[in-house]
C-alpha cells in the first residue's frame, strides 16, 4: 500500500512539475517561448512550404525516376567544351 | 564572388555559408555553456553552498536563452539540400541521412527532455535526478553535434560507401566505418573543443564586467575560476586535436593544407609559416611571382605536423596540380589532366551503363560499371574545366587558419595569466585584466568561425572531396530564387541575434540574484 501511494506521489509530482513550470513562467520565459514558436512557424509554416520545396520529391513520384534525373544532370553538367 | 551576377551554385554556397555561421553562433555556447554549469551544480551537489546553486541558475537562464533563439535554426540547412543541393542529396544517399536521422531522432529528444527537467526541476526533483539532467543536457548537446560532424566528416573523407550505378547513390556498406572514422571523431573532438572554448571565454567574459561593474564580486570570482579552467584545458586541447587534423588535411586533402599555408612549391622539410602576408601580385597556381611578401617560417614543423617526419615532402599546389610526386600509401599522384581523364570516363561510364541496361546489354553493362568503379575515385575531376577550379581560394584559407591559431594561442596565454591573478593574486583589482577578459570574447567567437571557414573554404571546390564538386551537386533552379531566400535568411537570422543579444544583456544587467526566469 505504502509503495502505491510512493508512485502515485511520483507520478503527481512529474505532472505537476511540467504543470507549475509551465504556469508559472517569467516574463522573459514567455517572450522566448514566443520567439521560439515564432520561428519555427516562420520555418516550417512560411519557409519550406514556399520557399524551400524540395526539388525530387516535388518533381517525381518514385525512386527510379529521381535517379533518371540526377544521372541526366550529372552527365549533361560536363564542361561543354568536353 | 561578385554575388550581385552570381550564378544560382554561388548563391547557394553564400545562403549555406550564411545560414552556418548564424546557426554557429548559437550551437558553441549551448555546449560550452552546458559543461560549466554541469560542474557549478556538481560542486554545488558536492559542496551543498548555495552561491554554487545560484551560479547554476544564472549560467542556466543565458543558457536557456541561447537555447530557445537558437534550437533548430540548423534545420534550414536540412532544407536548402533538397532544394539547392538536390543532385547532392540524392547521391549521397543514406550516408547522409543516417547520422541527421540519429541526431534528430537520439541527441535532441534527448537534450529537449533533460532541458526541461533542468528548468523546471529544481526543488521538484531530487539534486542528484536534477545534476544527472544538467550532466545529460551536456551529453545530449554534444552527441547531436557529433553525428551532425559524422555526416560532415565523411563529405571531406568518403569511406564505407559504395556507388550503386543502378540508383545513382553512394549507398552505406560500413556503418561504422563512417561513424568513426579518424576524420570524423578528430573533428568532433577538435570542435567539441572549440565549444567549450567559447563557453569559457563568454563566463569569464560576462564575469570580468561584473568586476568592472563591482557587481556580484564573489559570484564573478567563481565563475571565472571555473571558466578559465575549462578554458585553458579546452585551447590546450584545442592544439592538441589541431595537430591531428593537420595530419588528416595532409593525408586526405593536401589541397586544403597546401591552401592553409599558401605552399605553391612542395619541399622537403617544410616549414610552418608563423606569420606572414600573401602576395597579391601571384595570381595564378604558376606564376614565378613569390607567393609570400614576408613570412617568418618555423623550419621543418610543416613536415612533422602533416606525415609526423620532419623531412617528409609536403606537396605544394602547383604539386598537387601537376602531379608525379610520391603518396603516402606509395604510389605516385596523378596530375589535375589525367584525373580530369578518369573522371569524364566515369561520368560517361555512368551514362553507358544505363543505356546498356535498358537495351538488355547486360555483358555491356557490366563492363561500363567496371569502368566507372576503376575510376570513381576522380569522378569529380570530370566537372572541373581548368586547374585553377580545383584550387580553393588560397588568401582567405591561409589567413582564416593563421588568425585562427594566433587567437588560440593568445588565449592559452590568457587564461594562464587568468588563473595565476585568480588563485595568487587579486583579481577583484586588477581592472586592466578584466577589461581584457570582457573584451576577448569576441575573439573567441571569431576564432570559433574561422575554423570553419579553413574547414569549409578550404575543401573547394568540393562537395565530396574528389567525387562530386559544387556545380554538379547544385540543383536546376534559379539565381533570383536563391538570392531571395538568401535575403529572407539574412533579415530572420539578424533578426533572431537582435532578439538573443537583448535578451540576453537585459538579464545580465540583472544579474544572477534577479528572479528573472522562474521557469
């Protein structure tokens, strides 16, 4: 009986501990958890989807044909003058 | 570069070289950072004095900090090899991925979890849970960094790989191999090093203007005895693991070292150039123009750093270019001409093969692929149009390493001369001392950069070295749209060192007794 009480207390305290740092946070905590989300939306909500797409996967749909490419670039991007 | 008539490649290394050196101003601190508040809070466990603790908690906050406006600004990286680099990113293959996916996957849940427990975990959970988490933040920190540097090894040393012609990737046969070869973990130490190096000078740093201040005098005092320890070991280590990649620059890419030292002639004994100034006048690899205006010359260290034999001969770049002298395994080096040969029979082998498998010519392409694996070596070489392109830009790698060592040299002597007025003298009045410890800082950092300018510069213009150069590993896509995003880089990673710097000074003006992060 003792021991369940001893791991319910445990399991109380880790809920707790995200709980009470989340809540009770510094101004400052707060303001760099905003730059934080800021960024990573800016990231991956802004950058990649419209700025970053990635050239294979947008271009073709399997394996075979992105390694096509790849050795149609590596073959034609030899010096002209060769 | 005249980045303005840029092609889309050079944009694209300027972007990559941009986004590194933001994101490395950053990652430093989070390591260096990491271990001296590990050993605060040990002596603060050990001791049970609660100056320690605080101490702790204020070098956790400026971590914090650092933390939240620098995590996962290194994920644009990630992002320009699919749209800038993607002929890279294919042929790479899994090599690369391999290391990322364990960083991403490994190191940063890891760091990310004890991160949490560490801020909010004091007076929650037990000293010795909360010690382990700050010790693992440190550990996690610094694993991610080294399969982050794993992947980055194998692009300047390519082992335990093999080149499947079939889906034109270099596909991982020795995981191991990769993940520990002498490349890789000498740079992770060299780095890992680096790190510390900048966390100590930023303590001592921030510590001296406390002094200067007459503010926090006793928390000031401690903080730097432990800093310039760290310190000191990290820069003698520094040298230590710099003489290793001496040597591993000279066995794997005498270019890169050759560039280092601005060696245009090989000799035997060579010697390291102390301090010296290029001549601006040599303008190309074979001009009888005198490469140096002056130099002071240590004879014969250039020798014994790079094949340990102070008379060894050190190849110098009109060596390297015009080939015929001895390799360390014994055979003779090939001039930039006959690798330039073996590499377009590679590439034309790599395109027979295909048209052979595709018109049932199996016999036909088996031997295409002989071919293009007897000469894959100098696949790369194909790419390359004069000599001149196989020669990285010599000024900036030879002054980029020198400045690089003159700092690490001037800051062993610092921290030196830190911990003699720490320990037997009185640091608390000696402000001359502790404007030099507030003013080194940014010398530490720049120290930090350059290294990876001689690393990054200095491999050009290769993106795997001998096998695959820039302009083959860029993708087919615009100037305009790469200049773009380069623009857009600049104005969020300013942006985002605007918003670091002010934080960080509001909480340093107020100091470690402030309530500042609760969290």
């Amino acid at each position: 009986m003792e021991k369940e009480i001893d791991i319910a207390e445990k399991k109380y305290n880790w809920f707790t501990m995200f709980w009470s740092g989340f809540t009770s946070m510094s101004s400052m905590s707060k303001t760099l958890w905003i730059v934080a989300i800021v960024k990573l939306v800016i990231m991956f909500f802004i950058l990649k989807p419209f700025f970053f797409p990635n050239v294979l996967e947008t271009n073709y749909d399997n394996d075979a044909d992105k390694a096509e490419h790849v050795r149609t670039e590596l073959y034609e991007k030899v010096q002209p003058s060769e | 570069m005249d980045l303005l008539s840029a092609s889309a490649v050079n944009w694209s290394r300027a972007q990559f070289a941009l986004t590194a050196s933001y994101h490395w101003l950053f990652v430093p601190l989070t390591i260096g950072l990491g271990l001296i508040m590990a050993i605060m809070e040990s002596l603060y466990v050990k001791t049970g004095d609660e100056k320690w603790k605080n101490a702790t908690k204020f070098w956790q906050k400026i971590f914090g900090i650092n933390f939240a406006i620098g995590i996962a600004t290194g994920i644009i990286l990630e992002f320009q090899f699919g749209t800038n680099w993607s002929n890279y990113s294919w042929f790479v293959g899994d090599i690369f991925g391999a290391p990322l996916a364990i960083e991403g996957i490994l190191a940063f849940f890891m760091e990310a979890t004890f991160v949490s427990i560490m801020f909010f975990g004091w007076n929650r959970v037990s000293k010795k849970m909360h010690l382990a988490s700050t010790w693992l933040v440190f550990v996690g920190a610094s694993l991610s960094a080294f399969w982050i540097l794993v992947a980055n090894a194998w692009m300047q040393y390519p082992i335990g790989m093999e080149f499947n012609p079939e889906s034109v990737r270099n596909e991982m046969v020795d995981f191991w191999a990769v993940a520990f070869s002498p490349v890789a973990y000498n740079k992770f130490l060299h780095t890992t090093f680096s790190c510390w190096a900048v966390g100590a000078a930023f303590v001592v740093a921030i510590s001296g203007w406390y002094l200067l201040k007459k503010r926090h005098t006793d928390f000031a005092v401690k903080s730097m005895k432990i800093g310039s320890l760290v310190g000191l070991v990290a820069f003698v280590m520094l040298a230590v693991t710099g003489d290793g990649s001496a040597y591993h620059v000279a066995q794997k890419q005498p270019m890169k070292l050759a560039a280092m030292e601005g060696l245009y002639e090989g000799k035997e004994g060579a010697g390291l150039v102390a301090v010296g100034m290029l001549n601006p006048a040599r303008k190309n690899y074979n001009d009888e123009v005198d490469p140096y205006i002056f130099k002071i010359e240590l004879p014969k260290l250039l020798s014994l750093l790079g094949y340990r034999d102070i008379n060894a001969f050190v190849p110098g770049i009109v060596d390297i270019v015009d080939g015929g002298y001895t390799l360390p395994d014994g055979t003779t080096s090939l001039s930039f001409q006959e690798r330039k040969e073996r590499g377009l029979k590679a590439i034309q082998a790599l395109a027979d093969y295909q048209v052979a498998k595709e018109e049932g010519r199996d016999a036909d392409a088996a031997n295409h692929e002989i071919i293009l694996r007897e000469n894959y070596a100098h696949f790369g070489y194909g790419y390359l149009e004069t000599e001149e392109d196989m020669i990285p830009n010599i000024p900036l790698t030879f002054y980029s390493f020198h400045l690089m060592v003159m700092i690490g040299m001037y800051f062993i002597l610092f921290f030196m001369v830190m911990l003699y007025f720490l320990y037997k003298k009185d640091m608390v009045s000696n402000r001359w001392l502790q404007y030099v410890a507030l003013w080194s800082l940014p010398l530490a950092y720049l120290a930090s950069q350059l290294g990876w300018v001689v690393a990054e510069v200095g491999r050009q213009p290769w993106t795997i070295q001998d096998i695959l150069p820039v302009q083959a590993a860029s993708s087919a896509i615009s100037a305009q749209n790469v200049a773009t995003t380069f623009i857009l880089f600049a104005v969020l990673f300013t942006g985002l060192l605007i918003a670091e710097v002010t934080i960080m000074v509001k909480q340093i003006k107020k100091g470690p007794e402030s309530e500042g992060l609760k969290a």
